[in-house]
C-alpha cells in the first residue's frame, strides 16, 4: 500500500513538473503576448523617426532580439537567411532588448552571421510599437511604417507560405500595396520585452 503510495507521489511530481517544462518552454509561447498596460498602438503609415538607423534611401528592416527569449533563438537562422538575401537592397539592423545577461555587438553579429548594425536602445521597440521578441519592422524609404509583426505562423520558421517579414520585404521592393496578412502575422506572439530596469 505504502508503495503504491509512494509511486503515485513520484508520478505526480513527475507529471507536474513535464507540464512546468512545457509551459516555460513552448505553451506559453503559442499565445498571444500580453499587451502591456502603456502601450501605445503604432499604425502602420506612421511616420518613424529613426535617428539612430538611417543611411541612405534604402528600406529599414528592423529584428528585435531578446538573446534569452527560445522564439528570437529559434528565428536566428531565418532572420540570417532574409539578411543575405535582401541585405543588398534593404538595411537591416537589429535591437537587441534584454535584461538578462550582457552580450556584445560582436556576439550578436556571429549568432546572425552579418556585419549589420546592432542597437541596444527599448525606444526604437517604442517608436515602431514593438512589445515582444521576435518581432520585425519595416520602414519604407520616406520613413513610413510598411509592416510590423512577426515572421511565420510557426516558432521555427518553416511555414514558406506565411513567411510574413519576407513578403512584406518583397511587397515593398516591389512597390506594391502592403499585403493583407491575417491575424497570426501581426499579433505579437513571443517574449514580452522586458521592463526597464535603472
């Protein structure tokens, strides 16, 4: 009796703790990020002041990146895919927002496998309406905000038919109507950036 006891006990705890494992690393990350309480809705045809990013007359492809957050991991080689491929015609750059650890430009840069800009600065997730990681914002050239929201409809990025960022980045190069995406590409699934700490 004492046994049986025991061994139910032991197949709870186990239970119970696959299903914390589950949470933390994919349930959660299904749903819909919370939107915060402040947040300030940023609509797409704003214009973006974008001091920090602006170069030439190209086309901005912003990445936010939270390091610690499994979906900005899970994301990297896309993101790196779409830098090689449309690196020659649009400036890619990428906002690191993290509390967690320290990393380096030169880090972030390896992990990304391109010499691209590297922003360690929450007010450009503001200026676009950017709450969680990974998300991406493109910015036409007069500075207006084409498209913002995530990547694909799958964590690892390997649903080719909603590949949002990168039709949005074809749709804009060629000078087209911004496409229609549905729900699954702008609401913002991930980690929710984390707070500002001073």
């Amino acid at each position: 009796m004492k046994r049986k006891l025991l061994l139910g006990l032991w197949l709870s705890l186990l239970f119970a703790a696959i299903s914390v494992l589950f949470w933390k690393n994919e349930f959660q990350y299904s749903l819909p990020t919370p939107i915060p309480k402040d947040y300030l809705a940023v609509a797409t045809g704003t214009k973006i002041d974008l001091k920090c990013c602006t170069v030439d007359q190209k086309p901005v492809f912003i990445h936010f990146f939270n390091p610690e957050c499994p979906c900005s991991r899970f994301n990297a080689p896309h993101v790196s895919e779409l830098i090689k491929k449309y690196g020659d015609r649009v400036n890619f750059k990428i906002v690191v927002i993290n509390n967690e650890k320290s990393v380096s430009i030169e880090e972030i840069q390896k992990k990304f496998d391109a010499k691209i800009p590297v922003y360690f600065d929450r007010e450009i997730a503001k200026s676009v309406g950017v709450f969680s990681t990974p998300q991406a914002a493109l910015i036409d050239s007069s500075q207006k905000l084409y498209f913002r929201g995530n990547y694909n409809k799958t964590r690892y990025c390997t649903d080719s038919e909603t590949n949002y960022a990168q039709q949005a980045i074809e749709s804009l190069l060629r000078h087209t109507n911004a496409p229609s995406f549905d729900a699954l590409a702008l609401r913002a699934y991930g980690c929710s950036l984390p707070k500002c700490t001073k």
